[in-house]
DNA sequence: GTCTATAGATCGATAGAC
DNA sequence: GTCTATCGATCTATAGAC
C-alpha cells in the first residue's frame, strides 16, 4: 500500500492504485523540515513515504535535489495560492493581512511546524535552492507591502511594516521551536495583528 | 579562545607549534553554518582546519556531534560573556541594550553571517542538542528582559519587548540571508534600538 | 599530535524482474 | 509503477606508524 496511513481518501470509491507524485511532495516536505535536506538520506524518504527507492527515482529522476526543488515549488504554490493572491485580490486589506495572518499560522501548525525555507536560508549549502528562496520572500513582501498601502500606510511604511511582518514570522517560528513552545509564535503572531492596525 | 581563523599573530614570536582545540572551534563553527552540520561531512572539516582525521578525533573523541556540542559551548560562552554578562552588570540599562545590539551586530557580521543555533532550532534533528539551544535562548530572553525592566517598562512589557527583540534578530537574519541583503539586518537592528526606548 | 591506511557502514543512484 | 539487488562512492570511526 503506497498510501500514507494519515491520509484519508473516499473509500467507497475505488482506492488508489496509482501513487501521483503530488502526493508524496507533503511527505517529503515533513521528512525535509524534520531531519533537514542534508540530513533526510533516501532511506529516511524509503521509510516515511513507503515507496522504494525505484519509485522515488521514477518520480524524481534528478534524485534529492529534484525533491527538494519540487518541495520547494509545491511550498511556492500553496502560499501563491492562499497568501499572495489573496493579499492582492482581497477587497479590504485590512481583511487580507488578517487573513494571510490566519494562514500562517495555520500553515506552521501555530509554530510546531519548522519553516524549511527559512531553514535553507540560513544554512545556503546550495545555490541552487537560492533562487526560489529569494523569489518566495521577495513576492511575499511585496504583495503585503501593497496591501499595506492600501490599508493606508505610506509606501516607505508599507514596506518597513512588511519586512517586520515577514521578519516576525520567521523570527518567531526560530524561537518557538528553539524554546519548545508554541505560544511564542501564536503572541508573535497577535502582536503583528495590531501592529498593522489601519492609520487614521 | 576566540580568535577567529582569518586573524594575524605576530610573526616574530614563534608560530604555533601545537594546535589547541580552542583554535580551531572558530573554523568548526564556519563550516557548520556554511554546510549545515549534517552537511559539513569529515572530509570538509579536515579541508577547512587542516587537520587529519586523527587529529580531529585525538582532539573529539566523540566525532561530529562532540564538534556540534563544543562549537555551541563556545558559542554559549561568547554570549555569556559580551552579551548576557553585560546586559546584568552595566549600569545604564538603556546603554546596556543598545551594547547588546551592538555585540549582534558585530558578531553576525551585519547579517551577513547565520546563526548556527537558529539553524539548529528549526531542523531539530538530534535531541541532544536541543538543551544547550533552549538554555541559550532562555537566558537571553531573561537577562534582556532584566535590563528592560530597569528601563522602566513593565515585567509583563518587559518579557514582550525581550520576545519580539530576540525573535526579531533571528528573524532579521533568516530575512537578509535568504534575500542576499544586509541591510534588512542593519535596519532591523536600528528598529530594535528605538523600539527599546526608556519609557516617560 | 599528526599523519596515512583502512575497516565497516551507509550513501545516492542504477539495473532488471515483475 | 514498484520492487529487490547491487554498484561504486562517500561517510564516520579506528588502528598504527612516526
């Protein structure tokens, strides 16, 4: 059974007999952010995903480092899709930082959840990783800053309040985890709420 | 103990004859946070200190992880003495925190340098490591937290303020790694300075 | 103390059966 | 598409000469 046990699917439909690459990217994201890419060695991937390393190079042909990438670009698309876009398309900014707040935390588990991204960041091994590391935070600060603005802030405003924003996030996922304890990251979390109160 | 690799001695005197552990904990401590520890393999750290193998494991009978252990003893210990000490035992606690932030910026090179504890933290992949993390933190939190106190703010305000400074330089420095911009940590760090301003 | 040589385990990656 | 078997490379750690 290739399906992960945690995962639940229809069963009153057939079950899966096909295991998608879309559906082991979550796993390998969780062994990533546990073990750290240098440290997740393909036995570690063979266990948690339950596929052979034959399957894994089947979907992956690159071997790890395609993995990572493709973790990395699942990653992109699931804050493209549930925080930048909203950031830009929602009506009342104040309404879309609040919500890319709720995201967040729930995405990082309210700070149990390592952020593997940030974890690249600090230990650049590679170079290759770099580039789309640069363009997560890149859009990320740039979509808020707007959305910043549209709450009222000055431009320059805007863009010290996201970088704070996004620094906060990071920061606080470090030290929750650091310090083993979640309410780090859930008071970081409610401090930036009001810091972004609208002006006027 | 803490001379780091790149510094000059005086040549006239006799060169070092004898390496000393303490030498060489400086280049350790590069390498783990240029590779990461799981990536920093024997090889790599024999290339960067010079030194075999068998003087590596004559000086670490306990192989890497000892390295890990001994390179955040000293870390620890850097702390101790530049940051948390002073925070304690200067007297203008407003001269205190802003020397702190001073020291920060110092020792992370302006950001350009990571922080292998935060590193660390995020991929917890051992167990053993995780004490002398969470102490490090732990007490940076309480003897800032101590000079804000005598700053004027609140014990409550005061553990809030402490949280978002040490959060906000780890984070600052996930930011301006992983954007390849210094100026994120600089300005953030200037944020800080004002952010801790005596209250009245 | 420092080196080289090497053991023993594990790594990433491939080949081929089914 | 998935598995097992296996390769060569690399890893950590040790042994022993100097």
């Amino acid at each position: 059974m290739t399906i992960p046990a945690s995962q639940n699917w229809d069963c009153e439909t057939a079950a899966r007999l096909v295991t998608e690459r879309s559906d082991i990217l979550p796993i390998l994201g969780e062994v990533f952010r546990e073990h750290g890419v240098e440290g997740a060695s393909l036995s570690t991937i063979t266990e948690a995903t339950g596929l052979g390393k034959g399957s894994l190079y089947h979907f992956f042909p690159g071997g790890k480092d395609e993995m990572v990438e493709a973790v990395l670009a699942e990653i992109g698309d699931w804050f493209e899709q549930h925080v930048f876009q909203p950031l830009e398309t929602t009506d009342d900014p104040e309404r879309a930082v609040n919500d890319m707040l709720d995201a967040v935390l729930d995405y990082f588990h309210s700070g149990r959840r390592g952020c593997l991204i940030g974890a690249l960041s600090l230990a650049k091994t590679r170079d290759s990783f770099s580039e789309p590391i640069q363009l997560y935070f890149k859009r990320w600060l740039k979509t808020l800053a707007r959305a910043l603005e549209r709450l009222g802030h000055s431009r320059k405003r805007a863009k010290e309040l996201s970088e704070m924003i996004v620094l906060g996030i990071q920061g606080a996922l470090v030290l929750a985890r650091a310090s083993d304890d979640r309410a780090i990251f859930t008071r970081a979390i409610g401090r930036l709420r009001t810091d972004v109160a609208p002006v006027g």
